[in-house]
C-alpha cells in the first residue's frame, strides 16, 4: 500500500477529515489531497506528523514481528518478482488478520 492511500485509510478509521490533518501538521487544510493528486510521498517526517495527528504512529520492526493490524506501506512493485513476492506479503499479512479476528470473536 502506498502511504497516501494508507493515511486516508487510518483517517477514516480514526474519524479524522483528512481537511484537518494538514493544519494539524503545519499545512493547509489541502495537503492530503494535494499529496494524492499529484501522486507524491511525502517526507518521513511529514508522513510521520500525519500518522500522529490520527493518533497512530510510524515504526519500524523485524518483518517477522509485524502485529496483524498493522498496515505496511510497500514499494510499488516493477517486476514479475517483485509483483509476486509484494501478493504473497500481502495474503500472509490477511492471513495474519483474520487469525487475529477470529481469536477476538472466540473471545481469546
């Protein structure tokens, strides 16, 4: 996932207007829009201000350690390979989630 399609995920799962995430960064209520639009990454201290205003946080931790909600932002993938390795992170990271549901509605 790209980070700009991630922060309007957790934008909306924090219940924060992505027009307020800019001012809470020090930019115009336009930012996150303008970032998608133009097809941009922002820096990592911006994209690390983003995350906080939606009350998460950008961390770094061993691949084997990533906790099922976690979201990751991936490179886009040019290759074959690449294409095929970025699929299999992908399922293993949805295997990963609905394990954790399914611990959750069983009640662990």
């Amino acid at each position: 996932m790209k980070f700009i399609d991630m922060i309007y995920e957790v934008a909306k799962m924090s219940g924060m207007p992505t027009t307020k995430i800019g001012p809470a960064v020090g930019k115009n209520r336009e930012y996150v829009s303008k970032i998608r639009s133009a097809g941009a990454d922002p820096s990592t201290a911006n994209a690390a201000r983003m995350l906080e205003a939606c009350g998460w946080k950008l961390v770094a931790l061993p691949a084997d350690k990533v906790p099922p909600e976690a979201m990751e932002i991936s490179p886009t993938p040019t290759t074959d390979d690449e294409k095929a390795d970025a699929l299999r992170r992908q399922a293993e990271q949805l295997r990963k989630q609905a394990e954790a549901l399914l611990r959750k509605a069983d009640g662990e």
